[in-house]
C-alpha cells in the first residue's frame, strides 16, 4: 500500500514538475489534423476511459475519469491504480460537469473514432466538457501496437518518463511475448483462426479489418479467415447457429470483454460442429480494449500457448 | 330473431368445431415447415431419416434434433400461452387493448430479468425463467390491485392506465440499469427482441410446468368470461362471483404470459392480435375464443419464425420482429373494420 | 322570474369561485415551479454561494465578472434549467392536445406511437447511417411527422375516431419498437449505447442552439393553441348547422393535432423522447383544478415542474451517477399516476 501510494506520488510529481518548471508552450496535433495549442504542459487531465487506460501505465495520472460503465466494468480499466482520481462518469452520455469543473482541467484526452466521426463517450459529453478546456487525443485505426505508440508520443509530450525502469520493462515483456507469437505464427503457416462473438441469437464473425487488434494478429502471421459477406459497416457475418460449420478454423478466437460470451457459445448444441470448438482449439480475443503494453503482453501469452498447442493439420 | 332456430345453432356449432380441426391441421403443416425449412438447406428426405433413423455423425440430423425439434415444440408452446393470455385478458378487463405488454406485465419480467443480469450476473437462459415469472406475476399484481382501487373496480380504462403506469415505470428502471451497465445492455439486447432461436429442451421442460397450468385454468374461465361480457350486472345476477372469476383468468394470464417471456423474450403483438383474429371467425362466445386463439396464436408464431429463419441468409431475423409486421396490419386492418371499443 | 334571477345568481356565483379555483392553482404551480428554478441554479457539486448565484445572474448587466463561476451558473445551470422548462412545456401541451382531442387519458403521444416513430427514426439515423448531433434531431423530427400522418391516415374512415387512432397508434408504437430492437441486435455496443443514450432523454450539455430553436418554436406554437382551443369552444358552444359546423370541427381538429405533434416533435429533437411528462402534465393539472377549466396553461406548467424536478432528482440523488433526466420522469411520472389511481375514487374520471 505504502508503496503503491509512493509510486504514485512519484509520478505525481513527475507529471507536474515539467509543466512547473517550464513555461513552454504545449501542442498536439490529433489524428484528425486539428492541433490544440496551449501556454504550458497541461498537467490536470481529465480522460475516458480508453485514454486512461493508456496512459496511466506510461506515468500520466489524469486528475478525473469519466468512464461509460461503472470503473469496476470497464474491462480497459482493469488492474490500473485508480486512487485520488475523481470519476465523474459511470454511464453513457453522462458526465458530471461540475465535479468536472472543479476539477479545473487543462486538457481532456479521448480517443477518436473515424468511422463514428465521434470522440469516446460521445458527443453529449464531449460538448459538455469542451467549454471547460481543449479536447485531443489519439485516434483510433487499424492497429493497437499503433495505438500504444501514439500514446507514448502524447505521453512522452505531456512529460512522461518513459525510460523509467518500470515503462520500460512493460516495453520489453511486450517485445517478448510479440517475438513469442511471430515465432508461433511461422511455426505453424497452415494454421487458421476464426474471430467470434457468441450471441444467444446468432454466431457474429468478425471481419478483421473491423478490428485493430485482429489486424495486427493478422500482420504477425496468424492466418485469420475472413467473412464472405461481412454486414453494410464491415464487422461481422451474422451466421444462423444452423450454419455454424460454414467456417472451420483450427483455432477460435472469442471476444473476451465478458465471460457470458463463451458460456452462450458453449450452450449451443451446434458450437461443436466446428471442429476447433470440439477440439477445445479455443482462445480468447481481447476484442477492442487493448491500450498498454502489459495487457497486450498478457493476452499475446495466452494467445501464443493456444496457437503451440492447436493442430493446424485439423481442418484442410 | 329473437330466438334463433336450434338448427341455425347447431350449424354454426359444428361450423365453428371443424374449424377448430382445420385450424389443428395447420398447426401441424407449420410444425412440418418449421422442422423443414431453415437457415440450413436441409432435404426432405434427410429430415425424415433424421426422424426414423437418427445418426449423431450427421451434421444435418444433428441440427434437426438440436435447433429445430427445441425450437418448434417451443415456439408452439409459446404461441399458444401468447395467444390464450391475450384472450383471457381481453376477456376478463373487457379491454379491447389488454395484452401482456400493455398491462406492464412483459415490462414487470424484463425489469427483473434486467436486475438478474446486472446485479447477479446471471446469464443462462434457465434462469431467466424464473426471474421473468417472479416479474411478470409481480407486475400484474400490482396493476391490478391499483385498477381495482375505488368504488368502481378495476374498470378497463384504470387497468391500462396502470399497466401504461407499470410499463414506463418499469422500463425507466431498465433503461437506467442498461445506460449503467454496458455488460448487460450486450446481453439482454438479443434477449429482448424476443426470439425462439438457440432455446434448447431443458427451457421447455422448465416452463412447461406452468403452461399445462395456464392452459387448464384459461380453458377453465371460459364460461366465466362470457358471463362477464355480459356485463358484471348481469355476470352477477348469473349467480357468478365476479372478483374470483377475474383473479382466476388474471392467474392464468399472467402465468402464461410469464412462462412465454421467459422462454423467448417479450413477443409483442401476438397476445393483441390473434383474439382480435378469433373473435372475427368466431364471435363474441369465450368457449370459442379461447381455444381458436390457442391454435391460432402458434400458427401465426412459427410461421413467423420460419419466414424470419430464411429472409436473410445466412443470418435469421428474429420472430419477435416479423410477429410485429405481420401482425401489426392485421390488427390495424381489424380496427379499421370492426367496432372494437364494445368488448 | 325570481328562480331564474336565481339560477344565473348561482351560475355567476360557481364562475367566480371557478375562476378563484383557477387561479389560485396557476399562482401555486408558477410559485412551486420558481422555487424549484431557483434550486436548480444553486445545487450542485460546484458549490456556489446564493449570493454568488444571483452576482452571476446579474452579470452581464453590472459587467462584474468571475470565470469559474459565471460558468457554472450560466452556461450550465441556466441553460439546462431553462430548456427543462420549455420541453417540459411543450411535452405537455402536445399530450393534453391529444387527451382533450381524443377524449382518452392514454391518447398521449408516448402512448399512440408518435414518440415511438420519432425514436425509430432517430435510432436509424444513429445505427444505420452513422448520423449525429442535429442530423438525429431533424430525423426524429421527421419520424414523429411521418407517424402521425400515417396514423391519422389508417384512422381516415370518413372521419378519425378515437378509438380508432389509439388503437392504430398502439399497432404503430409496436411495429417501431420492433425496428428498434432489430436494429439494436445488428449494430454494435458502441453505437447501441449512443442510440439508448438519446432513447432515454438527456438535458446534459444543454446548449443556447436548444433553447433558441425551442424557443422560436413555442413563439408560433403557443399563439397557435391559444386561436384554435377558443376557435373549438365556440364551435363547439355556437349554434351553426350541424354538417358547417363539423366541417369547421373537424378543420380545428386537424389544426390542432398538427400543433401537438409539432409540440412533441421539437421536444423530442431537442432531449429526446423523455417519457411521461407528456402523458402526466394533463391528468394532474385537471385533478387539481377539480373542474375548474380545460387546464392548458396549467398543464404546461407541470410540465415544466416535472421536468425539472425529475432532472434535479436524476443529477443529484445518487452520488456517483448522474442519470438521463428520462429515467427519473417515467419513474416520478409512473408513481405520481399510480397514487393518483390510488385516490381516485371516480372511476374512469382520471383525465
């Protein structure tokens, strides 16, 4: 505890000491071209959820949180130190302005989504919170270790230490456990994956361009098969638990944001019929909440077992 | 024509049984289709083997057995409480507009299927069940014995009032538990569609417990309802106690109702629609009504489901969908020919 | 002669005290309604003085200025106070438009489907085409028109009866519920979220475009009311012939159901279909004027009470969640009628 609360006043401090120190003008220039410009660092952040979650790791503790779920949910959250950090918002569209207010920020960070034209927690919170200062942040494409180094970019910008022994080590384990998995993928050149999302309705295929981690998969050898018909905004084939076989992967990959997905696809008598499913050549998918190294390194591990010990032999 | 002939009766009588049989004719023409047709292309011939001669290596037997056979027997089940409910509703409110979602009973059991899956973390289908029945049973209670306040009783205006009253209180619970919690928003958004697919046997087994006691105790209030379309006077002066012939049809409507949510979502329009359907074949005689819209109500389901199962390969749209545009023009086509507000 | 004299003596003897009745409800709901305004402004988590509250309001007329505060007090307070009170307003007369008109408590727009058509559409510019902002509010706005013309429509039957268009409206109201939860399975969490978000009604990040827009609305709106309800009450007292006469009815009718779905539909494109307020402004201004008058103005204030309350309630009652405004009305709403049921003892009398 002592140590934890230690840790973080260090970081504390060393997020507020550039700013104190040097009154030089601060820029940052989004993904969408438009460059927010101020007086000095800005050291009081008031982040989303996301934007958090990729921060903290890189020593950037936002002064307040506004999250689309209660903090305990949000699965981009998870193992983050949260203390001292004000949340002013646990449901969709909904932030608390004078809790933000008083907070007197000097930069909001989210994450921008160019296919939805909008910036995380949607536009209800971010005119709501616009008045108070700038809003910036890294936007969303088609990778997350791209995403990560944005991060590092407007982290190391906003004054992070990022050769601190800590960040760095999050660096290389994620190094590692990358290596790891390329060394996995050219192993086994035959071996096919599929990305799912089980519904109690209905089979959802994902598409891998509608995903950024799946891309990146993608770019280190996992041969992920693409859906024939995806739907008119390119992220999943809605396949009828009838035609559950229309795809036979040697590995299943399944959206991991909750636990509920796997018992839903593990209820249907006709899961099996794929011969992964039968074969237990199931893994998980961090689907869409990936944004630090150590989560990345975490779920890549687990990945890379699944892929040593699938058979890339079982389906032709 | 004061006094119809007996012969004029007794036609009619025997019209309206042999009705009843085409009408279980079809039920099983739909059962048919419902086991035939899907988002799988599956032959005749295999269908039948799968039937006499089921193999568990055959991909397309093990389908029939699995989805489709869990799916039928549920979507009739389900049908037919949807349709018996709505009737007994109708029937005992002499409301023109009672049906379980509009007397806040559907709202009752998703808000408690909502809290299962936000507060407890409860997932399975299985449990919805008892969590939907718990709700819907609540609900009704609740509806009632607010409408059945003051001198008049529960009079069809103040029943819908506070089923409207129920339903929107009910869902601005829902609402603000879905905007809270993104993990159960995921969950139930499929759940509240209403839907018949990825149900297996073991939800039927569990809600047909309650259906065989719905059905006995709506076949059962039939005279009782045509006592009281006449009028609670005349019901009265018939020697019929009017509170208990109500709290009995309200019973076995909200365990009807309870029991269908619970095994496919809350499917809206077929309570409202195959009544009104019925009593245009039948006429205003409950001892018709009721079984007419026990037959009717699982025809105008699987149908549905089958249409929905093939409209969009190799996808399925969900029944609770196509019921409504199926039959939302009826019910609209029916209110625009009859004089409804006289039940 | 005497009984006669007597008669109107009584008669001008029940107006007057009608007309006391009359205002002295108008005098409470607006006293109620300014003290509840007033809370508004001062309640927060950005504690400002009372004294400050007011300094600020005055502001722009003595020109002394404090950043942080005149923030909070008059670019958030004020506005989102101010448009709760105009939608509560226009939510309001759209519903007792629709109740007097079809003689019918449910017949309010959340209930015979025009609030629905407005969601459909809005939840299909969300989902479908990716829309946002005011794309959505000018595609609900056109949902609830097209809704209300195609109930009136299927209701044309040599006339529109009331059973007729509640019924139709309810069929309607299913059917776009149905397409919403279709599109609400085919979308994904994120955007099913932003369309639930506005399904609910929210007066966060309530700006000066809203209330301009509301405003200029209510300014043609609110004559409108006025001209066609006394048109309807002299029609209705005069002694034309019977057909001129329904001719005339039935052309203020139809005048006015356009102003009560125009009510609703800005409303809705401004917050969104926030339930309820629209179904029980009417009821309970006319459970308090017991009789006393068709309760128009007085339902337009409860309106606005209701709305503000509800959102002062859904801002404040739990201390780490700010609820959408649309949560707590369905639920103030909904006990506020069942308690009305509750103590009614006239059956059927509720509207």
């Amino acid at each position: 505890m002592t140590r934890k609360f230690l840790t973080s006043l260090v970081f504390a401090t060393l997020a507020l000491l550039p700013g104190a120190a040097s009154a030089e003008p601060w820029g940052y220039t989004d993904g969408t071209g438009n460059t927010v410009n101020l007086d000095a660092v800005p050291t009081r952040i008031i982040a989303s959820q996301d934007a958090a979650a990729g921060l903290i790791p890189l020593g950037i503790r936002p002064v307040g949180i506004y999250a689309d779920s209660p903090v305990a949910d949000a699965k981009a959250l998870q193992g983050l130190d949260l203390t001292g950090i004000e949340i002013i918002g646990q449901a969709w569209g909904e932030v608390d302005i004078e809790k933000a207010a008083a907070l007197a920020p000097d930069l909001i960070i989210a994450e921008y989504w160019p296919l939805d034209k909008a910036w995380s927690g949607g536009e209800d919170v971010v005119n709501a919170l616009s008045p108070l200062a700038p809003i910036t942040g890294v936007t969303q494409g088609d990778s997350v270790l791209a995403l990560i180094e944005d991060y590092e970019a407007l982290a190391a910008g906003l004054g992070a230490d990022l050769s601190k022994s800590e960040i760095a080590a999050d660096k290389r384990a994620f190094e590692t456990s990358l290596a790891a998995f390329k060394a996995a993928t050219s192993a086994k050149p035959d071996l096919t994956a599929l990305a799912v999302w089980a519904g109690p309705d209905a089979l959802y295929v994902a598409a891998t361009s509608g995903a950024a981690e799946l891309v990146d998969f993608k770019n280190w050898g996992l041969n992920l098969i693409d859906p024939e018909i995806a739907d008119d905004r390119g992220y999943w084939e809605t396949l009828s638990w009838e035609n559950a076989d229309k795809y036979q992967p040697d590995l299943i990959l399944v959206d991991n944001r909750q636990a509920a997905t796997m018992e839903t696809a593990l209820a249907q008598p006709t899961w099996t019929l794929m011969k992964a499913a039968e074969a237990v050549a199931v893994a998980d998918w961090p689907a869409f909440w990936l944004r630090n190294y150590r989560a990345y390194a975490d779920e890549l591990d687990k990945l890379t077992a699944a892929i040593n010990a699938a058979d890339e032999n079982l389906t032709q | 024509m004061v006094s119809a002939p007996a012969s004029v009766v007794t036609t009619r009588g025997t019209a309206l049984a042999l009705g009843l049989f085409c009408l279980v004719a079809a039920v099983v023409l739909v059962a048919f289709l419902s086991i035939t047709v899907g988002a799988r292309p599956i032959d005749l011939q295999t269908v039948w083997s799968s039937l006499t001669a089921f193999n568990p290596q055959s991909t397309d037997h093990r389908i029939i057995w699995d989805l489709r056979l869990p799916r039928t027997v549920i979507g009739l089940a389900v049908g037919a409480a949807l349709g018996l409910s709505g009737a007994v509703l109708q029937g005992a409110t002499r409301n023109p507009l009672a049906d379980p979602s509009i007397l806040g009973i559907h709202s009752g059991a998703a808000v408690f299927v909502v809290l299962g899956v936000a507060v407890f973390g409860i997932t399975q289908l299985s449990l919805y069940v008892w969590l939907a029945l718990i709700g819907a049973g609540i609900a009704m209670l609740v509806v009632y014995s607010v409408a059945s306040l003051g001198r008049e009783g529960a009079t069809p205006i103040k029943l819908a009032l506070a089923g409207a009253a129920m339903t929107a209180a009910m869902q601005s619970v829902t609402s603000a538990i879905l905007l809270t919690s993104p993990r159960t928003l995921d969950e139930i958004r499929f759940w509240q569609v209403g839907s018949l697919a990825g149900r297996d046997m073991a939800i039927f087994v569990q809600v047909a417990p309650f259906l065989a006691v719905g059905v006995v105790l709506a076949l059962a209030s039939g005279r009782m309802l045509d006592g009281l379309s006449m009028g609670e006077d005349v019901a009265r002066a018939l020697g019929q106690n009017v509170g208990r012939s109500r709290a009995m049809a309200g019973l076995a409507a909200v365990i009807l109702a309870g029991a269908a949510t619970a095994a496919a979502g809350p499917i809206a329009f077929v309570g409202l629609t195959v009544p009104h359907v019925a009593r245009a074949i039948t006429g205003p005689n409950y001892r018709w009504i009721l079984p007419y819209s026990m037959l009717l109500a699982p025809i105008l389901l699987l149908a549905a489901d089958v249409i929905g199962r093939v409209i969009a390969p190799p996808g399925e749209v969900q029944v609770g969908i196509v019921t409504a545009f199926l039959g939302a023009p009826v019910f609209i086509a029916l209110v625009r020919r009859r004089r409804l507000a006289t039940l | 002669m005497k009984t006669a004299l007597d008669a109107s003596g009584t008669v001008r003897h029940i107006r007057r005290r009608l007309a006391a009745r009359r205002r002295l409800v108008t005098l409470a709901l607006l006293a109620v309604l300014a003290l509840t305004f007033a809370a508004a402004l001062y309640l927060g988590d950005y504690y400002v003085p009372p004294g400050e509250v007011v300094r600020s309001l005055l502001s722009p007329l003595t020109g002394h200025v404090d950043k942080g505060i005149d923030f909070i007090v008059l670019n958030v307070r004020l506005p989102r106070a101010t448009l709760a009170v105009l939608t509560g307003m226009s939510f309001a007369l759209s519903g007792i438009i629709f109740q007097t008109l079809l003689r019918n408590p449910l017949a309010s727009p959340d209930i015979i489907g025009i609030s629905h058509g407005a969601s459909a559409s809005a939840v299909f510019c969300i989902i479908a085409l990716g829309m946002s902002g005011l794309a959505v509010s000018l595609g609900a706005l056109s949902g609830a028109i097209l809704t209300a013309l195609v109930i009136y429509a299927l209701s044309w039957r040599g006339g529109v009866t009331a059973y007729r268009v509640v019924l139709i409206g309810i069929g309607m109201a299913a059917i776009m519920s149905a397409v919403m939860s279709y599109l609400f399975t085919r979308a994904r969490l994120f955007e099913v979220q932003q369309a639930l978000g506005w399904l609910v009604g929210s007066l966060n990040a309530s700006g000066s475009d809203d209330i301009a827009a509301m405003a200029g609305a209510l300014a043609i709106l609110l004559p409108a009311t006025v001209v066609l309800v006394r048109s309807l009450d002299a029609l209705q007292l005069g002694d034309d012939t019977a057909t001129a006469l329904g001719a005339r009815i039935e052309a203020v009718r139809l005048g006015l159901i356009v102003v009560g779905v125009a009510y609703a539909a800005f409303a809705t494109a401004a917050v969104g279909p926030v339930s309820f307020v629209a179904f029980v402004a009417g009821p309970i201004a006319r459970n308090l004027l017991a009789g006393s008058g068709k309760g128009f103005p007085q339902a337009a204030i409860v309106g606005a009470l209701v709305m503000l309350a509800s959102d002062l309630v859904a801002q404040h009652a739990l201390p780490m969640v700010q609820l959408p405004v649309g949560v707590v009305t369905g639920l103030f709403g909904a006990l506020f009628l069942l308690w009305l049921l509750v103590v009614s003892n006239r059956a059927g009398r509720v509207n």
